[in-house]
C-alpha cells in the first residue's frame, strides 16, 4: 500500500507505467479464477451435501471454501482493473468490496489454517481430555470469532474512499494509492500494520507449525491406535498447510512489512515486490482443495467415490462404443451397402 502526503512518489508511477505488470497481474488472477472457482465449488458441493457440518473440521472447511468462492468472484474485476493499466471504473463502494474482501480471504485462509491445525493437534494429542472442546458450537464460535476479528481490523478499508485519481497519467486506481489520512496518526499506522503482521499472519503462523509438528510426533511415535493411513493423510496435510504459509502468505506478508516500515521512516517504496507477492496470496485458492483432501477422510472417500462412478461411466460407454463398432462390421457382411451405413449413421446419432 503506497501512501502519500500530496501525489504519488515516482516509485509508485513507474509502477504503474509498467507494461508488465497489466499482463502478469490479470493472466494469474485468471488462472486463480479458472481453478478456484470449480475446484471450490466441487469442495463445497461434496461438504455440504454428502458430508454435512458433522464436525468442527468440516465446519471450518465450509468457511474456507466459502471464503474462497467470495475472493474468485471479485476476481474479475481485479483482472479488469490491470488489463485496463490500472484504471478503476467500478465506483467507490466495489472498490471497497473488492479490497476487504481481498484481504479478509487472505487473513481468513490462515486464522482457519490455524484452527484446523488446533483441531487435529487435539484429537491427536489430547484425544480424551480434550473431546469435549472438539464440538460444531465451539467451531462455530471460532469462526465467528475470526470474523469479528477480521471486520475489526479491516474496518479501516471498509469506511475509507480507496480510489485515487492520479493526474499525471489519467487513470483513477484502487488501493494502489492509500491516503495519510486514513488513519489519525502514526502510532496509528504502527498498530493497524503491525496487527496485520503480528495477529493476522506471524503469531498464526507460529502457533500452526508448533501444532503439526507435535501431532506429527505424536502419530509417528504411536505404535498402535492410529493407521498408516490416517499418518499419512497428517504429514500431507502438514505439508500442504505449510506450503500454503511459506509460498502464499509469507513473501506477502513480509513485504508488506519492510514496505511499510521503510516507506514511514525511510521514503522508499517496495510497493512493485508487493504487489507481485499479492498474487502469491490468491494461489492458496488453489491449494485449499488439497486440504479438505488430506484433513478429511470423509472428503477424500466422497471424491474417490465421485472419480470412480465417472470413470464407470466412461469405460461403460467405451463399452457400448466398442459392442456397437463390432456389431456393426458383423452385419456388413450379411447386409448390403447401403442398409449398413445407414445402420451405422443411427449408432453414432445415438451415441
């Protein structure tokens, strides 16, 4: 986020008088589009319909699916906005929607992430002490929880005009250019960034991979009580959490970070590194369904199920395809010409 006391500085022009980044942006939001809205739509599908919110994993599964879709379905204005060299032709208000949403869908995955790792480190861990903490309305409550904590902290976002006209090149944009006056004062400042590093992303982060590394331990150090199978799916899901924390949201986060820091008391602008590390953050839209694959048995059951029934379907009617062909060149040389091309004009209609 680039702020500014009069206009913007020359970093933040030469970012967006480059030609580059009208292409790069928009070609990965669409990919992330591409893949994020069917593959969380199949996530949400199989969720809700075969599995239902039985336990708190799949709750918390649920509110990241639906987070998800909500990031890939303003999505396309965000590509609009860098095809169009930075120029925002959407209003005040979608500017503000699709901001808060960008960011909440970033703070959201991990706060969720993080509970998810709670959760398994407790049925794994603590299995009987813990069982009366592993309820819906307990994940429920948590999700409410990170809500309210989200909305309070973007609350700044949602209530502030983040469309900026900038004369020197014609183009109005969104959150490209943030005013000082957002915000009273720089303590203020401090505390509204150091929240999104610290709250938001560090302490999360932390908690997260102290989680998996205990139930990790724990699993491998069990001779009894627990599969290969269910060891397996722990150590993938692991990887995949991890992944999504170290390639998303770490590069981000971390720029945002030195960004600011140097662009408060220093005067220099990382803003080009951060805003090619805010694609990073959208890919995790990608790799959520690994998740639900590799924290839910159940999930994971479904989609083999799913896979299995249409590839049934498929080798059926390579079946009926084959049986027709044969078929077919019986009767050629029991009927004439014309009967058995016209016999064979109706199989492939059918089929």
């Amino acid at each position: 986020m680039e702020k500014y006391l009069s206009k913007p500085d020359n970093a933040t022009l030469q970012m967006l008088r480059n030609p580059t980044l009208t292409v790069v942006l928009p070609v990965v939001y669409t990919l992330v589009a591409l893949v994020s809205i069917p593959g969380n739509l199949f996530s949400l599908w199989v969720l809700c319909r075969h599995i239902g919110p039985r336990s708190p994993s799949i709750i918390f599964m649920i509110n990241l699916s639906l987070t998800d879709l909500a990031l890939a379905l303003v999505l396309p204005f965000q590509i609009a906005y860098h095809y169009n060299h930075h120029h925002w032709v959407f209003g005040v208000p979608l500017c503000n929607v699709v901001t808060v949403t960008f960011y909440a869908n970033m703070y959201s995955s991990i706060l969720t992430m993080t509970c998810i790792s709670v959760e398994r480190f407790l049925g794994v861990v603590y299995p009987m002490s813990a069982s009366r903490w592993r309820r819906r309305r307990y994940a429920v409550a948590a999700c409410t929880g990170l809500w309210l904590l989200l909305l309070a902290a973007l609350s700044p976002l949602a209530r502030t005009d983040l469309t900026y006209k900038v004369e020197a090149l014609g183009i109005v944009t969104c959150f490209d250019v943030l005013k000082w006056t957002m915000l009273p004062n720089m303590a203020t400042w401090a505390v509204f960034l150091f929240t999104l590093f610290i709250v938001l992303f560090l302490i999360p982060f932390v908690i997260t991979v102290a989680c998996y590394t205990a139930t990790i331990r724990k699993l491998l150090q069990s001779s009894h009580g627990y599969g290969h199978g269910q060891k397996r799916r722990s150590v993938c899901l692991a990887g995949v959490v991890l992944l999504a924390f170290v390639t998303c949201f770490a590069p981000n986060n971390f720029v945002l970070l030195v960004h600011m820091v140097s662009r408060l008391f220093f005067g220099h602008s990382f803003y080009h590194v951060y805003k090619l590390t805010l694609c990073l953050s959208c890919l995790n839209n990608c790799l959520d369904p690994f998740v639900y694959y590799f924290a839910s048995k159940e999930f994971q059951l479904k989609l083999r199920g799913y896979l299995c029934h249409q590839r049934s379907r498929v080798d059926s009617l390579f079946t009926t395809r084959t049986m027709s062909a044969r078929s077919g060149s019986s009767l050629q040389a029991d009927c004439p010409e014309p009967a058995n091309r016209a016999f064979l004009q109706r199989q492939e209609s059918v089929f």
